[in-house]
C-alpha cells in the first residue's frame, strides 16, 4: 500500500493540452450558468408577459428535474467509467443535445400568450437542463481522476475559472447584445437562443477529449458496479454526504453561496431597468464583475498554494459579502458607483468558482483512501444537484421578491412603471439578501478540516 501511496507525493505535472482542453469545457458550463439565469426570468415577465412568481416557478421546476437526475447520472457515470475506462459517452451525448434544447427555450414568441408560452419555455428549458447536466456531472468529475496532487488541481481548476469568468463575461454581456441585434425582442431572443447554443455546445464537445486523458491517466481499476434500483441510487448519494464530513461541510457552504451569487445574478437586468434606468447596463455591470474576476483568478491561485484553499475560500466569502453588503445604498442613492461594489465583488468571485472546485477532488480523493475507489461520479452527482438547488432558488427568491413588491410583468413593448417598492426590492435582491446568504454559509465553511497533508499524506485519514 506504502509504495502505491508515493506516485501521490510527487506526481508529474498536468500536460499544457490536458489543462486547455479541460478549462474550455467552462465556456459551456459558464454559459449556461449566466444566460439562463440571467435572462430567462426576464424573457417570462418583461417578454412573454408571464406573472413574476409563475416566471420563478417555471425556473424552479427545471432545476428541481436537474436535482432529481443528477445523482442518477452521476452513479451511471462510474457505471460507464468502470465499464468503458471512460467518461466521455455521457459528455457527448450532453453536447450534442443541448444547443437545439437552447435555442427552443427562446424561440417562445409572445403571440402564443402567457400560458401557452410559460408551458413550451418550461418543456424545452427541461430538455437544456437533462442535456447540460449529461455533460456536468462527469464533466466535474474529472480532475480527481486527472490528477492526484494538491496543487495540480488548485492550477487546472484555476485554469478552468479563468475561461469560466471569461464566459460569464461573453455570454453575460453578449447575450443581451445579441437580443438587441436585430431591434425586435422576439427574433432577438431567438438568434441569441441560437448562437448562444451553437457556443455552449461547441465548448462541450472541445472537453469531451480531457475524459480521453483522464481515462489514460487514471483507467478503472475497480469493477462495474451492479444496476441498482433507483432508490439504491438516491441511497449511494446520502451514504457518500453521511460518511464524508469534509464533503458535506463543502457542499453545505457551496449550496449556500450559489443561492448568493443565484440572486445577484437573477436580480442583475432587473438592477440595469429599473435602479441604474438603462437596460443595456446590464453589460456594464457583467464587465465589472468579470473583468477583475479574470485577473484575480491566478491571485487566488497564489494565495491558496501558500495559506491554503480553505483559507483562501474564507477571505473571498468575507469580501463578497462585505461588497454585496454595500450595494444596499442604491436604494437611497444609486448611481455608477455600484459598479465599483460590482468589481469587488468580482474579485471575490473568482475565488468563490476556482477554490471549492479545486477542493472538492480533495475531497473525493481523500474519501478513495478511506472507502475505496469507484464513486468520483456519486460525489459529483450529488454536488451538482446541490449547485442546482443553489442557483434555481436564487431566481426563486428574486421572483418572490418582486411578487412581494408588486412588480409589474408586461409584453415585448409594452411600456410600464414600476412602484417604488418593487425598485426597493430588486436592490435587496441584489444586496442584503446575497450579503446574508454568504454569512451564513460561513458556518459550514469553518468545519471543513481537510488540509493538504491530509491529501497527500499516504493513509491520511481525518480523526
């Protein structure tokens, strides 16, 4: 056991072409990440004229299908790696499906009326969401089999958020671009829809090759679990969240924060309307968020390779909170200076996407040594789920806030004013509600007890 432990110490560097192809996967789940959450719920309201709660249940419904499957991919995912030595299969079939899924889900037009349009957007946001979690699940998966040391993943999860960020930046602020292209919001929408799929899927498929090289690096050396029934499925996942206290404390805290960072985003072209009064700033404030995030992702790099991830994970928590915490004065005073609040918190944010995901291979590494391999795609399952519940109650919270408020929907052109309170609430969704979201999931955070001597150390195990 000792000498199959020392490859662990001092293991050969990531390849250059395994890291590229790897971090490109990003622009896929980058961009759908911000699109969708950025725009659909206002495609239902301000498009579709869809009620504002329907509008955050329609998006809730979709993400409720993801955190049901998920897990279940993630299980068939080892199944296949266990089977085939890869992972790839799952990735394509992803790739393949979701740009035609995409574009469906804005190609909606208003004349079809609220009902009938929230039902087909919710059909084809389903079918987006099926594909795009086919590719996810095993898609992060992959850098506990690429590699096994602590720094290494630190440098291609560093990677991966730098092309992350950049398509936060391309797609948050190209999007809307896009929808304004043609100067009518229905065929707007749908070459944004179009494009925008086109650019997701091409992302995807770039990636599928770094499962090649992971299958080369790590093939399968455990055997092909049994198919089990679903409930054996859902069970794997619980038992994995029971026995690993480093990964629930991850999850706990990183469920937390996408809720946060789900209602900035969900709130963002609410704040461009109706607080700064121009709809295309919602562009500008994407380039103040990004922008600083794309030069502060190798910062924390730095920064965790000398004090640590869970460290590093700490401050940045600490200063998105203190910069969404600031934004709140908007409702007395806004003005451009929110988009210095903004690039502060971008700064944060780049540590909040590249540390987690630099530990949570830790974290299934370290559950290999105690309880064998074979269940990478378990643990991913369940993870993405929980990144899921995170950004589909952010668009939630954000909806019932502006239900509370007494937000008014309207169609493509339709001019409208918004009472004073439902301005006021779109600034609490963007500011204090995001602020103690990121407080409270510090309380997880300061549990988590995995250190790099835990991870490279051979038997290491936590008391």
């Amino acid at each position: 056991m000792s000498n199959e432990a020392r490859p662990e110490r001092a293991p050969s560097r990531l390849p250059a072409r395994t890291i590229v192809t790897y971090a490109i996967g990003s622009l896929g789940t980058g961009g759908y990440a911000t699109l969708p959450g950025l725009v659909l719920t206002y495609f239902l309201t301000d498009n579709l004229g869809v009620a504002a709660l329907a509008a955050g249940l329609i998006v809730t419904a979709a993400k409720i299908w993801d955190v049901i499957i998920d897990p279940l991919i993630g299980a068939a995912s080892d199944r296949q790696l266990a089977r085939t030595g890869s992972r790839r299969g799952f990735m394509l079939t992803g790739a393949l499906m979701l740009p035609a899924f995409f574009a469906l889900t804005f190609a909606v037009p208003p004349s079809w009326g609220p009902a009938a349009s929230a039902a087909c957007v919710l059909l084809a946001f389903l079918g987006t969401a099926t594909a795009f979690s086919l590719f996810q699940v095993p898609y992060v998966a992959l850098p506990a089999e690429l590699t096994k040391s602590y720094d290494e993943r630190t440098r291609l999860l560093g990677w991966r958020v730098v092309v992350l960020t950049a398509a936060i930046l391309l797609f948050g602020a190209g999007g809307p671009m896009l929808r304004r292209a043609t100067g009518d919001p229905v065929t707007g929408y749908l070459l944004m829809g179009i494009v925008a799929g086109v650019v997701l899927g091409i992302g995807m498929l770039i990636a599928t090759r770094a499962a090649r090289d992971a299958a080369a690096v790590s093939p399968a050396s455990a055997p092909a679990p049994a198919r089990v029934n679903l409930r054996e499925e859902y069970l794997s996942g619980f038992r994995a969240l029971r026995r690993s206290i480093p990964f629930r404390a991850l999850l706990s805290t990183f469920l937390l924060q996408a809720l946060a960072t789900g209602t900035m985003l969900a709130g963002a072209q609410y704040v461009a309307r109706w607080v700064l009064g121009d709809e295309a700033a919602v562009e500008i404030l994407f380039i103040a968020l990004v922008g600083p995030a794309l030069i502060a992702t190798p910062g924390w790099t730095a920064v965790a390779n000398r004090i640590g991830k869970e460290r590093a994970f700490f401050a940045a928590s600490i200063l998105f909170l203190l910069a969404s915490l600031s934004i709140v004065i908007a409702i007395w005073t806004p003005g451009a200076w929110l988009y210095a609040s903004v690039a502060v918190a971008g700064v944060a944010y780049a540590g909040l996407q590249s540390l987690p995901m630099a530990m949570l291979p830790d974290v299934i590494s370290h559950d290999e040594r105690t309880s064998g391999p074979g269940q990478a795609g378990t643990f991913t399952g369940i993870w993405t789920a929980g990144e899921t519940i995170g950004f589909a109650l952010g668009a939630t919270a954000v909806s019932l806030m502006l239900a509370a408020t007494g937000y008014i929907s309207s169609v493509a052109g339709a001019q409208t004013t918004q009472p004073d309170a439902a301005v006021m609430g779109i600034v609490v969704s963007f500011s204090i509600l995001p602020a103690a979201l990121m407080a409270l999931s510090l309380i997880p955070l300061s549990r988590y007890r995995l250190r790099r001597s835990d991870i490279e150390a051979p038997h290491a195990a936590l008391p």
